[in-house]
C-alpha cells in the first residue's frame, strides 16, 4: 500500500486516527459493505463515536435532524487498532471537523474554483435570456467537479469518478441510463474513509455506518442502527476502491436455507400455501429456491399468483395452470382480493402516539423506489405511486392492516413512516430494527375461486406467540 499523505506532520494525521483499545480479534477479512452485520470492533468504535457527538453541542444539535456515520478500523505500522471517523455530506454545513476525516475533495471553500464558477452561474441565471447558458454551465462544472474526485484503491491506484463510474456501467445500455454520477456522489461516509486510509498508508480491517437522529421523509431509518453503504451512489466507487483487499463473500450469494412450505388448502385448480418468512416467493436474480420452484416441483405448470416479501409470512395463491392463473390475477388488478395481515410493532420508549391514533384508521402514503438505496422504497407525494392501507388496533403492539393497494413495502413504510404510524414492525432492518424475524404474517385472504366462482377465505393464524405481542 503506497504512503500518500496529504498532511505535513504526524500531529495533524493523529487528529483523525483515534485510538482503540481492546483485545477484540479483527475478522479475516474486510467488511463486504452492501450486507453485514457490523463487527464488534465498529461497535466499540461507534460507540466511542456516539459518545464525541452527544457532549458537542454544535454537532448534535445538526446531526439530530438525522446523518450517517461511519467507522473505519486501520492498523497502522506499529499494528495497533486505530479507527477513523466520517458522516456523509456536510455535518452542520461544514465539512473540515478535525475529529472527522476530510472530504475526498473540498469543494466548499469560498475562493476555490467550484465556489467561484458557481456564484458566477448564479449571476447568470438570474438574466432569463441567459437562462439556458446557466444550465449547460452548472453541468460543466458539475462535470468538472467528479474528475477532482481522484480516489485510491487498496494496489494504490487512482481513478477519477467519471472513469470509475463509466467503467462500471461498461455496457452500452447502462452508460445510456448511468451517463454520470449523481450529485453527492464521493461524499457517503465509506469513500471518505477508504480514500483517507489509503492516502495514510493504513491497512482497513473492518468498517460500518450508523444512522443517528430522527428518521426524516427522505431517509427512513431509525437512530443508532446500522446500514449498509447506499448501491446508487456507492456501490460503482467501491467497486473499484476495495479492489486490493480481501472482502467477505455478498452474504446475500450465499443461499437461503430450504424451508418447508406447509399447504393450507388444494383443489384441482389452486394450492394455497403458508410461506415460511425467510424464504422467496419466486427465484430471485441469484437464488433460485422459492415457494414457486417448490410448486413447479409438483405441478409444472404452477405458478404463483402474488407475491410476498421474503421476511413476511402467511398465505400465497398459488395457480396450477394458466387457466387458473388468468382469472385470479384479474381480480388483484381489480382489487377484488382482500387481504388482512397481522403485525407486531416495535416497542418503541414513547408511546404518546397512541393517545392521537384511532383504533381504526386509514393511511394514504404514495411509494416509489429510492433509486440510490435499492430495495428500500420511499415516500413521493409528487411522484409516487397512490398505496393506501387500512389499520386498526389490536392491542399497544398487535396491529391488524388491510392494504387497499400492493405497493412494494407498503405495509413497512406505512407503519415505520412518521407521517404513517410512526412504529416500524418488529424485526424489520430496512425501516426499522432487526430482530429473529419480521413480524409481520398474511393471516387470511378472500377471493373467488377461479374456476367454480365460490367465494374463498382462508385463515392460517400468525406463528408467534402471544408472548411476542
């Protein structure tokens, strides 16, 4: 790993390289950063992290409003533990916290080339025939600004951003879709602390990132847990930086294990089944092992009518012929098919909400996909798509919900959204926080039979016990 300091005296380095004292062993191997479950070592560094924000004011007081963090464990000559730190953007509208390392490059100080050119742009663009020219100029020097993006990987080799970026998405198609980064892109908490590592000659042993502060509409998460480094913006720069270093295998290539799916009802026409949560409906992009290719195993021709999330349980129609199939998905198209699932929502320290919810309600939150956090979807009251869902409670935890719609996490985001009823679902790590399982099960479904026309409503009763609720 090649020494490429861009500090003059050790003193300055150590403001950034903190300390850890412990005799928790390093992993094998450095943290794959799309799916991990973080190291000990990045807990005791997080936590340490943690502690730096609560007792400055200036800095809670901004990461409040919601900001992830990063935590990046090096070793250094001597082969002691060090880690460093990092939060994605501007931390109260700075980016040069000495406790933090520095951006992969400094595009906010006030006489530096981008600030210039951008008040000049902006000078421009208020004269409407000048107008359009200010377009053109912001994308130059939006252009201009990714190639000052110079980022190491772990042989000591530099790319800028626009080659990294265009090099990954290599093929035709994907450039066409991917031309350029997004804007903020080098500036996620994992880029700033490889680049700053590698620039020191610090060897990284493991890393994770953290939310802290308040879920916000556009970030759905929820204070002190752990996430991976966003796909959209991140995935193409790591790719290329932690090329040199040895990476846990993607957790998500390994395969799931082969549950057993228990039928609820079966006739001629239909089976109806009871998915174990933890298991796909269909064959995913790399595992194939499904509640579908279980079905095919016996019936050919099956084929499954809807889908439910891996992590959800309950009951899944599934068509032994197309005969069958036609007819059954013409009615979810319709919106014919009801549907109750039961939820356990997280405890959460205050239940005042509970004093403004009605037992009964209903929750109007339109979706979309977040394109830089893939699967996670969002809420868009401009562009998502219309996803309603009628709740009522059970008891404080128990929640029965009856979705109008059958939008991708619609269930999720409607009980983790503040705007929704601001409690996630027990067990849920995208919105809210891991546990054995996501508590959430398709508890009973009503539907025609699509061949006799009788009306259908099947049961299959949640497998938690009350305990949980």
């Amino acid at each position: 790993m090649v020494f490429r300091s861009v500090y003059t005296t050790f003193a300055e380095v150590m403001k950034q390289l903190h300390p850890l004292y412990t005799d928790i062993q390093a992993p094998e191997r450095f943290t794959y950063p799309f799916c991990y479950e973080p190291h000990p070592l990045c807990q005791l560094a997080a936590k340490e992290v943690q502690e730096y924000i609560a007792s400055h004011a200036e800095i809670k007081e901004d990461a409040d409003r919601g900001k992830m963090f990063g935590v990046l464990i090096v070793k250094s000559t001597s082969a002691s533990y060090h880690f460093l730190a990092a939060y994605s953007g501007l931390l109260a509208g700075r980016n040069d916290w000495e406790y933090f390392v520095p951006p992969v490059y400094d595009a906010q100080q006030p006489d530096g080339y981008f600030k210039i050119k951008e008040r000049e742009i902006s000078q421009i663009a208020r004269d409407p025939n000048t107008a359009n020219l200010s377009k053109e100029l912001s994308q130059d020097l939006q252009q201009w600004l990714f190639h000052q993006y110079q980022l190491l990987n772990a042989h000591g080799e530099k790319k800028d951003l626009v080659d990294i970026w265009q090099s990954y998405y290599s093929r035709e198609k994907l450039r066409k879709k991917y031309p350029l980064p997004p804007g903020g892109t080098g500036d996620c908490c994992a880029p700033k602390l490889l680049q700053y590592a590698f620039q020191q000659g610090l060897r990284p042993i493991c890393m994770a990132e953290f939310w802290w502060g308040q879920s916000t509409k556009e970030e759905l998460r929820q204070h002190g847990n752990y996430y991976p480094a966003c796909r959209g913006k991140c995935k193409p720069i790591l790719t290329w930086m932690l090329q040199g270093l040895e990476v846990d295998d993607n957790p998500e290539t390994i395969g799931l294990p082969h549950l057993q799916v228990e039928t609820v009802y079966e006739d001629g026409d239909i089976v109806v089944v009871n998915k174990p949560s933890g298991m796909l409906s269909i064959p995913g992009r790399i595992e194939e092992y499904s509640v579908e290719a279980v079905m095919r195993q016996r019936y050919p021709d099956a084929m499954i009518v809807h889908r439910l999330d891996m992590g959800t349980s309950g009951l899944l129609i599934v068509a032994k012929s197309m005969d069958a199939y036609r007819p059954l998905q013409e009615q979810f198209i319709k919106h014919e098919v009801k549907k109750k699932y039961l939820a356990v929502l997280d405890n959460l320290e205050n239940l005042d909400i509970l004093e403004i919810l009605e037992k009964k309600g209903t929750i109007s939150l339109p979706l979309r996909p977040d394109p830089m956090n893939r699967p996670r979807q969002m809420v868009d009251m401009e562009h998502g798509k219309r996803a309603i869902t009628d709740y009522e409670y059970l008891s404080d935890n128990l929640i029965a919900l009856y979705p109008q719609t059958g939008r991708t996490h619609q269930l999720r985001i409607h009980c983790a959204h503040p705007d929704g009823l601001g409690r996630p679902i027990k067990g849920d790590e995208l919105y809210g926080t891991k546990a054995d399982r996501l508590y959430l099960h398709a508890a009973e479904i009503w539907f025609r039979h699509p061949t006799t026309g009788r009306d259908m409503h099947l049961i299959c009763e949640a497998p938690w016990t009350n305990a949980h609720s």
